[in-house]
C-alpha cells in the first residue's frame, strides 16, 4: 500500500481529513541495502 493510501484510510478511521507533507533528501544510497531506491522514488507524488 503507498504512503497516500494509508492516509486515506486513516482519514476515514477517524472521521477527518489529513494531510502529510513528507520532504525526502536525495543521497547517494548504499546500493546494497538500497538497490531499489532510484525506482521508489519517482512514485512518490511530489
């Protein structure tokens, strides 16, 4: 489930809206532990 999707479901458990805004800093990843970083990111709704 995606980051906003979860909101969504949050939002409605508790019977009001939010809104999150996440800020992400784009290092270089150890592409060991994070091989998949540079794919993740652009589906993020920034």
């Amino acid at each position: 489930m995606h980051f906003d999707g979860v909101l969504d479901e949050i939002s409605s458990i508790m019977g009001t809206d939010i809104t999150a805004h996440l800020y992400l800093c784009k290092v270089n990843p150890n592409k060991k532990k994070f091989p998949k970083l540079d794919a993740i990111l652009p589906s993020f709704n920034i």
